[in-house]
C-alpha cells in the first residue's frame, strides 16, 4: 500500500517535472522571439527615425527656401493673422515702408496704411478674414516712415490649416505710385487736348460765322449787281464772286478738317443717282478745263449702277476735289475719268480713276501730298494756290467710306488718282431734284428774321424779284411779335440776332401760335453739323447756310413748304 502511493507520488513529480521542461523550453522560445521581435522594432525605430530625420531636413530646406525666397523677394510681402496683425514681413516692404521688421510685426496692418484709407482698410480686411469679402487685386494708399504716400498695388491669398479655416492672409504689394502719377498726368494732358480741340472748334466755328456774314453779302449783292450789269462789269463781278467762292472753299476745307480731327464728322447713308451724280459734277467742271484749252472725259462700266445709298456730298466732294486737281496741274491735253463698280452681297464697291497729262510728281511729292497743309510746289514762288487741305481730306472722307485714294504718277508725264469707296445698293425711285428757279415756286407771305441791314438787303431782293412779299425783324422779339400779328407762309430765321436768338424765337412762336404756326428754316452762318441738329430740335423744318445762293434757297422753301422734294446735299 505505502509502495503503490510512492509511485503514484513519483509519477506525479516525473509527470510535474516534464510540464516544467515543457513551460521552460516555451517560455525560452517566448523569449528568443520576444528578443528577434524587439531587435526588429529597434531595427524599424532606427529606420523610422532615419526616415524621420530625413523628412525634417527637408522641411527644414523648404522652409528655409521659403524664408530666403520670402526675405530676400523683390516684391514686398507680409503676413497676418486671423484678427489682421502682422506676422512677419519682408525686407523689401521694410524697404518700401522705410520700417524695421521689429516695428512692423505685431502691430494691425491697417496702422501703415495712409490716414485717408485706413477704416476703409480696416473694414476690408477683416471682411476678407471672415471670408465676407472676396480676394481680389485692389489699390490702397500706404504711409511711409518719412510721411511719403505711396500707392500700392494689393495682391493676395490665404493662409488655410489642414481643415482648409482661414488662418490669415499673405499679401504682396507692388508700387504703382509712378503709374499712378503718369495716369493722372496722361488724363490731365488728354483732358488739356480735349479743351484745347473744343477751343479749337469753337474759334473755328466763331471764326466761320464771322466770315460768312459778310460773304453772304457779297456773294448775294454780286448776283443782284450782275443781273442788271453791262457786259463788261459782268466780267469784273464774276471774277469778285469767284474770289469770294475761292474764300469760302477755304473756310469749308478748315471746318471739314477741324470735324475730321475731332472725329466728328459723319458719313451719311441716303439714297442718291450715281451715274447722274458724276455726270453732273463733270459738266459743272467743262467750263473750267474749256478755259485751258483741255479735254475732259468721263467713261462708265456698264455695271456701274444707276441708284445706291450713301453719302452723296462728299462722294461728290472728293470727285471734284480730285479733277479740280487735275484741271489745275494740266497745261496742254486731256483729263478724263473713269468709273467702274463691283457689287458684292450688301455691298457696292466703286472705283474712280482721275488721269491728267499734267506736270505729274516726283515720289517724294507723292508722299507728301496727303499730309494737311503740304503741297507737291512749296516753294515761296509756287505757281498753284490752295490750303493744302484738300488731298489730305479727301484721302480721310475715303477711308470714312470704306476705301483709300491711291496715286500713280511721273514727273512731266501726269498722274492718275484712284477713289473707291464702299456704297450699298439701293433699289427704288429717288424723288425728283427741285426747280433750281426761284420764280417756279409760288408767291409767298415771308418774314424774314435777320439783324444785318445788308443781309437784309440782299435776301428781300432775292425774294421780292422772285415774286414773294417780305417783311423784315432785326431780333428775335420782333419775329415773335410780327408772327403773332400776321400771318405767314415761311420764317427765314437768322440764329444769332440780339435779345432774343433764333432758337429762343422759334420756340416761343412754336408755343404761342396755333399748330406751331408757319414754316421755319434756319438761314445761319453757323455752318456746323451740330448747329443743324439744334435748329431741328427747337422746331425748324429747315436749315440753309450762308452764304446763300438763290438754288439753294428755293430747294429749301420748295421742301419745307410742298414737303414734295428732298432737302439739297
């Protein structure tokens, strides 16, 4: 009994001492790996902290690019925080500001910016932290350490965490206080052109009104006097009204020029003959190049068209100018002109071709000619006369038409000048032209509004040998009261009369009459587009200027009064 108990108990110890081997031969595996696990961990500190160091160097470089590229950059920069004080600033704004970075960082932006701007500064910048106001390139005025004022140019852009919250602002500024200056000095000086054209224009147009009065009076009484002169005065008297028609060319050509610089001058779209336009233009000329002994022919394409819209009065303008040009420079042969026209879509395209045999120009002559007031004869002893202007308007009422003048010419051999422009097609019948007669129209009741007792004269014997009753007002208040007391066909009305002008006149006696009471044509020596349009506007139904001739008179009556014929171009 006692020896089976031994045994059991000695099993148990060997049973005991085997589980013991087992847990100890475990617990030395536990730990061999523990010990390859912890030699792997160390291993991979080791790496990560490598890998950790390696970061760190690098972002120690970037930042130390950043500082360098924010510190040593040409363009002033600084950054704020959330609330607007400055975090750090660079050297170029420390520069620009004439501030240390000490006195700068800590303080609000809006301190350095000039008394006049800084609540409105203020305001923005903290509307812009709160994301209520939008980044956007702006300007503002800063104080400089020595009280200078510059304005700067404000470029920016936020400074986010990692939840993308704003957590202030880096700006840069540029200095713009040079352009700023030179802006306001360009606007100053364009604002002393603007004044100095629209004195220009003034003195042009006050000088034309001056100048037309009196030739008024002595292209009109030239007319009158030739009616009942023997033919040698006759003589004497035309060469007067061409002299006086010479000077009144001259004064057209200036205003034209003065309105081609301004950019004032319109190029009207109406319809008109075309064929006939040239045709008549050319026979006005006959007379002229028959007194020099020349041929002067004109030649048209078959598919130049009959009627187009445009504008005929400088169509005919440049037309004229051209061959008067011609006649003029052509001593022995022939001017002739050819025309030619190309339609295309909307479009018509004419071309006019102006040949002389004339003294013809050398190449530095033709590339003078187009200038203002050059001539191909400069000399003090030139032969020809003329302002110069003529060319140059020409080649500008061209380009307005959409084309060009272009010239071909050789010394003693002549010259050809090409005119195209641009006209529309037009299809339809163009209302006959009035009776170029005074006595074709019908006797009328006319009062005549004007201050000058010689304009009186000459426009009461225009009338009046036509057949037509006049009664005279010397001022605006006159007209008003004699139109209120009689009744009349038409109102001849001068604009500038004392007292009352005719705008102010013709107002009160659209006011005062029934139906606005009789037809009124301005017959003015303002000559000016702007002073049709306010003729219109106070209530006219006409415009004629001065100097006046008996066609252009009886064309403007006949229109307002039948309102059957167009107005003259």
């Amino acid at each position: 009994m006692a020896i089976t108990e031994i045994q059991r108990l000695q099993e148990r110890v060997h049973t005991l001492e085997q589980l013991l081997d087992a847990h100890e031969r475990t617990a030395v595996e536990q730990a061999a790996r523990l010990e390859e696990a912890h030699a792997a961990m160390q291993q991979r500190a080791v790496e990560r902290n490598r890998e950790l160091l390696a970061a760190l160097g690098k972002l120690t470089q970037q930042e130390e690019a950043f500082r360098m590229l924010f510190e040593e950059a040409p363009v002033a920069y600084h950054e704020i925080d959330c609330f607007g004080v400055i975090l750090r600033v660079n050297r170029a704004e420390c520069r620009l500001l004439g501030y240390p970075s000490e006195e700068m960082v800590g303080r609000p932006i809006w301190e350095f910016v000039a008394p006049s701007d800084r609540d409105v500064s203020r305001a923005a910048t903290l509307a812009k932290l709160s994301a209520v106001q939008p980044l956007t390139p702006s300007r503002r005025k800063y104080l400089t350490s020595r009280n200078a004022i510059l304005v700067l140019e404000i470029h920016e852009s936020y400074l986010l965490d990692r939840e993308g919250k704003i957590q202030g602002i880096r700006t840069a500024l540029i200095d713009i206080t040079a352009r700023v200056r030179a802006e306001r000095e360009l606007q100053s000086a364009k604002e002393a052109a603007e004044a100095a054209s629209r004195a220009k224009s003034e003195f042009l147009a006050n000088m034309s009104h001056e100048i037309r009065t009196p030739m008024n009076a002595v292209i009109g009484l030239t007319d009158l006097a030739m009616a009942a002169a023997s033919p040698g005065q006759v003589e004497y008297l035309a060469l007067v009204k061409e002299s006086a028609e010479s000077l009144l060319t001259i004064i057209n050509d200036i205003l034209d020029f003065s309105k081609i610089e301004a950019g004032k001058l319109v190029i009207e779209e109406i319809p008109f003959e075309l064929r006939e336009t040239i045709e008549t233009t050319v026979k006005t000329m006959e007379s002229r190049a028959r007194e020099k002994g020349l041929a002067l022919t004109v030649s048209m394409a078959p598919e130049v068209p009959g009627a187009v819209r445009g504008d005929r009065c400088r169509f005919r303008q440049v037309l004229v100018n051209l061959i008067s040009n011609a006649i003029k420079f052509t001593h022995v042969g022939r001017v002739e002109i050819w025309v030619k026209a190309e339609e295309t879509g909307d479009t018509v395209r004419v071309e006019v071709a102006v040949r002389d045999t004339g003294i013809g120009m050398t190449a530095e002559q033709k590339r003078r000619i187009f200038d203002a007031f050059e001539q191909a004869d400069n000399s003090m002893s030139r032969r020809f006369g003329g302002t110069g202007l003529g060319l140059a308007i020409s080649s500008n009422l061209a380009t307005l038409m959409g084309g060009r003048i272009r010239v071909e010419s050789t010394p003693g051999m002549g010259s050809t000048f090409s005119f195209e422009c641009a006209l529309k097609p037009y299809v339809g019948r163009i209302a006959e032209h009035a009776p170029n007669r005074v006595d074709a129209m019908a006797p009328l009741n006319v009062l005549l509004a004007e201050d000058s007792r010689v304009n009186q004269r000459v426009a009461c014997e225009m009338l009046q040998r036509a057949g037509h009753q006049v009664a005279v007002a010397g001022d605006g208040f006159q007209a008003v009261a004699l139109a209120g007391q009689q009744s009349f066909d038409l109102i001849l009305m001068d604009l500038h009369m004392p007292g009352m002008d005719g705008l102010a006149a013709t107002r009160e006696i659209r006011s005062r009459l029934p139906g606005g009471g009789p037809k009124i044509v301005a017959m003015t020596a303002c000559a000016m587009a702007a002073d049709r349009e306010r003729c219109l506007e106070a209530g006219m139904d006409g415009y004629v200027s001065k100097p006046v001739t008996m066609e252009a008179l009886v064309r403007e009556m006949c229109r307002v009064v039948t309102a059957a014929v167009p107005q003259a171009v």
